[in-house]
C-alpha cells in the first residue's frame, strides 16, 4: 500500500508529498536490479509488476563478465555461480550424424584483475528469481499483478497512475517495462532503428526425455532447408533445453503452442515428439534493433528494453538492462538521501545512452554474420568489461601527464590483490572508494559513505588517487586531493567530514 503522504513533506530536492522515493515499472532484470540497488541504500521504492509472477523463461540465458562483476557487487553472485554452468561446446548434426564441434564463446582463464572471465549460462528465469530473493531479503518486493496504466509529472514529482485505480506519488519514476513500454509511450519517446532480420524466430523451454539424441554436455545444431535448429542444455537437473528456431520464409507461420514446438522439433531433428516431454514457455519474436530517442524525461527515466532493443545475438540485452540499472541507483541515492544536485542525474542519459548504441551495433552485427552462416566466436568484445565513461562529466582525470595506456578516469576499475583479500572486497557496497595508491597521500577528512584505503604502487592502477564510484568505475583521479577531489565530491553531494580518520597501510578506513 503506498504510505501516508504527510509522512513525507517537501524534501530539499523539492519533492512534495510523496508515497515513495521511486516507483519502478516492470520487475525484469533491470527493475529487480535497480530495486535492489535502492534498498541496501534505503531508497523507498514501489515495484510495479503487470505479471502476477515473475517471468518464467530461460531467454536471456547469457551473463556476461561485467554483469557477474555487478551480482558480486549486489551479493547475489554465490548464487547465480551455483545456479549457472559454463556454456557447452556446440555440436552440428546431419540427422543422425554428427559433422563437428567448436567453440562458440572463447574460454578465457579469470585473472586477478578479471574474476569472472566467461560469460555464465543461466535461465533469466533463475536470475530473477535470485534477485527477486535478494531484494526480499533486504526488505523490498514486488507488487505483482498491478501494471502502470500512466503518468502525470510536475515540479515536485511524478504520478504513478495504477490498473487498480490508484495513484501513487513519487520523486522519480523508472520505466523498466521492456520493449513496449507504457513508460516511454506515455512520455512520447521514440524509438529509431530498424529490423535486424525480417524472419521470425521462435523461443521455447523444452524439457526432453533422457536418452534421446540430444545429450547434455553439447549445445546441438541442426539444420534443415526451411530454417534451423538449436538446442542448448540448461543448467539444474530438470533436463530442460533452450531452443531457438530460425525460418528462411519471413512469412513462415511460428506455432508456439506444445504441439507446435513438438512437431517442429519431429521435422528438423531426430528426435520424436514423444521425446518431448514439456514445453514450459516458448515465444516468437522478429529482430530489432533500436534505440530510445532520450533516456529521461524530467523526473522520468527509462532503462533496460524499454530504452534499447537489441538482437539476442551476442546475448547484450538483459546485460545492458542491469548495467542500466547499476548506473541509475547509486545516482537516485544521491540526490534522494545525500542532498547532491539533482543535475546529477542528466549524466544516466549521457553515459548509458551511447553504450547502448554501440552495444546494438554489435549485436546487430553478430546477428547479420550468423545469419549469413558465418557465426563470429564471441570474444571479449561481448563481455561488456571495456565499456567504461571516459568523457562524461562524471570522470575527472586532473593528472597532469599520464601513460597512453594508464586506467584513466572513466575506465572500470579492475579488481587486484588487497590486504590479504580482493579490491573488490574492499569497492563491494554501496560506498564510495578512494584509493591513495602508491606514494599519493590520503585527505585527513573524508565524507561519510567515502572509504578510503592504501594499496602499494599497482601495475594496473599505476600511482595516484582515485575516487572509486558505487558502480565500479573510476569518478576522480589525481596526484593530489587538493587537486580538485573536494569540489568532485560536492557535486554527488559529498562533503568532507571535520574529524581526520588515522589510516592503516594496506586496510580500509
Ligand atoms: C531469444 C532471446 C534470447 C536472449 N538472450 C539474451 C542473452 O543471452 N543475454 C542477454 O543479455 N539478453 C538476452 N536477451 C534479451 C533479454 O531477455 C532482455 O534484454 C531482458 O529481458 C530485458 O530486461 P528488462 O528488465 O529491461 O525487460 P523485460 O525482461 O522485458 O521486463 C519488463 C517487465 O515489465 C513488465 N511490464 C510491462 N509493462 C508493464 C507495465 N505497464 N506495468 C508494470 N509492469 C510492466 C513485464 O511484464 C516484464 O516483467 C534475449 C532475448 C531473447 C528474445
């Protein structure tokens, strides 16, 4: 039920009578996430779920290094490690017959300024039921069956308007809603791209018999003149595959009922439709690629699907999404508990927008060059550990001169040995960083939800100072912290405290 609105008068962002801090439409990967990250930061958030459950497929079932790096970050990674698998070899078949292996996704070994090295085969379905118990676990949930049906904003907020009639009243909205989002509907946000391929594809769960041809430990390919097949083994123990469906006609009629999906499989493989012995989800879907025209609108944000749609190929959207998310939080807490500008949050659409264009070129570019039957091994390239904010108001590098290839304001800040433990031991929360690496001296003061610590000259952080943000990337950098890291840390609402903290070498403040 939303609060009682006298609870919260005008706060000094200007929000007035409000029932929440932020209500969240759609429960997908990125509103769980971005729910989430405002709970452990005590952020009052409403998450609004049309479903009456969670969604039910395996679709996005491809976690990509970044994101595992996220999960850590949201302690949900111990669980989705046990949930997921690596991704198996694949096999392509002529009926019976089997005409070869290869990789699909590079193997690459984890190092220590990169953990988690492959993308994690995990059902979406699993990872939002992690997330989902996650977010409960902190305090939070999800109002399942209750979709938002519109929006109104004005100065001092935004109103949720509620299928079941109410309205509830919010400092911020987020619309995480997918690909047909009300949320950007309602804001008249376009959407600019175009078909990636105009043939359909089909999506499904299917659960078959043991002993079949399909065995578990191959990802098996098949293809036939009208289209092909593929089916992937699902990680857990209840034999169930994903599998994708291509048709050469573009007009080809996609039947996702269970008899569909069984007499599909009967025609393009050896396997019998009594080997099928469930069909959980499938859907269709044609790929598009495209791009919301603005991420924001006021007091209106929009993340994951329903600001960018992407092809599967290269498996970028729910990735994308929870990155989206991860940017978003930290940046809602600021303003919403920390008094920091409220500008701050023009730097969301400036940050996330253009990765989410180059992300859709990748896939559309993946997608094209398998369809043409030249299916591209998937590299670092999709592992989304690259993309970084350099050139974004929020990263200030004030180093007079630094190596060509030095970790620069904007970049990722990678993980390494740290006092017995890990970096990202140290960075995991939701604090703030900052690193004296080398001989740079510490400030006697820091702010509250700033951590500092020492670590000796480092081959990847080389010397310095720098001010590691919630998310991971690297905000501030200089020689010295008179150089610019007070009037940085005024801007995200950060003010040093009066009391200097003795500092021991090599532990956190
Ligand atoms: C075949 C296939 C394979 C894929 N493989 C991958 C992969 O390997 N890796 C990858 O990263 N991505 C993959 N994707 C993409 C991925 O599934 C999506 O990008 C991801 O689900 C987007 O998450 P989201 O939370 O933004 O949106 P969604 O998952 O679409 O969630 C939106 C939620 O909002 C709810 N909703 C909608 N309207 C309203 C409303 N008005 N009010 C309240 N709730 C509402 C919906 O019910 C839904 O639960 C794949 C997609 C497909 C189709």
């Amino acid at each position: 039920m939303p609060e009682d609105r006298s609870a919260a008068p005008e706060d000094r962002n200007g929000n007035t009578n409000t029932d929440t801090d932020v209500v969240i439409a759609g429960a997908g990967p990125t509103g769980l996430v971005l729910a989430l990250d405002l709970a452990r930061r005590g952020v009052r958030a409403l998450l609004l779920e049309r479903a009456d459950g969670l969604f039910p497929g395996s679709r996005g079932k491809g976690l990509q290094p970044r994101s595992q790096e996220v999960l850590d970050d949201l302690g949900v990674l111990p669980g989705v490690l046990a949930a997921g698998s690596a991704y198996p070899r694949m096999l392509a078949w002529e009926g019976t017959e089997r005409r070869g292996e290869w990789d699909m996704i590079e193997r690459s070994e984890p190092t220590e300024r990169v953990p988690y090295a492959n993308t994690l085969l995990i059902p979406q379905s699993r990872t939002q039921e992690l997330l989902y118990e996650r977010l409960t676990a902190l305090g939070g949930g999800v109002r399942f069956g209750t979709a938002l049906t519109g929006l109104r904003q004005d100065d001092g907020g935004v109103e949720a308007e509620l299928g079941t009639g109410e309205t509830v009243r919010a400092a911020f909205l987020v619309g995480a809603d997918g690909g047909r989002s009300t949320v950007r509907r309602a804001l008249g946000i376009g959407m600019t791209g175009e078909t990636v391929d105009p043939r359909p594809m089909l999506v499904a769960d299917v659960r078959i018999a043991p002993g079949a041809v399909a065995d578990r430990d191959h990802w098996h390919v098949w293809r036939a003149p009208d289209g092909g097949v593929a089916l992937c083994p699902l990680p857990g123990d209840g034999g169930l595959f994903q599998l994708a469906a291509t048709f050469e006609d573009p007009a080809a009629p996609v039947d996702t009922t269970p008899e569909g999906v069984r007499a599909l499989l009967a025609a393009r493989t050896p396997l019998s439709p009594d080997e099928i012995a469930e069909v959980p989800w499938a859907s269709d879907y044609r790929a598009r690629a495209a791009l919301a025209d603005r991420f924001r609108e006021g007091r209106v944000f929009l993340a994951g699907d329903a600001a960018h749609v992407h092809s599967p190929a290269g498996g970028q959207g729910l990735n994308t999404g929870v990155q989206d998310a991860y940017n978003l939080g930290w940046k809602l807490a600021q303003v919403l508990r920390h008094g920091a500008p409220a500008a701050l949050l023009d730097s969301y659409e400036a940050e996330r927008r253009p990765v989410a264009a180059d992300v859709l070129g990748l896939s559309t570019r993946l997608h094209r060059a398998t369809a043409d039957g030249d299916a591209p091994q998937r590299g670092g390239e999709v592992q989304q550990l690259g993309l970084g904010y350099r050139g974004s108001a929020l990263a200030v590098d004030t180093r007079p001169r630094t190596p060509g290839d030095a970790l620069r304001a904007g970049d990722r800040a990678p993980d390494g040995p740290y006092a017995g433990g890990r970096l990202f031991d140290l960075f995991r929360g939701p604090h703030f960083t900052l690193l004296a690496v080398g001989t740079a001296a510490l400030p006697d003061a820091l702010p509250e939800p700033v951590r500092a610590a020492r670590l000796p000259a480092d081959e990847a952080y080389g010397t310095g100072l720098f001010l590691i943000r919630p998310d991971g990337y690297v905000g501030w950098a200089g020689d010295r912290a008179d150089a610019g890291l007070d009037a940085y840390l005024t801007a995200l609402g950060l003010t040093r405290a009066a009391a200097p903290r003795a500092v021991p070498e090599g532990m956190p403040a």
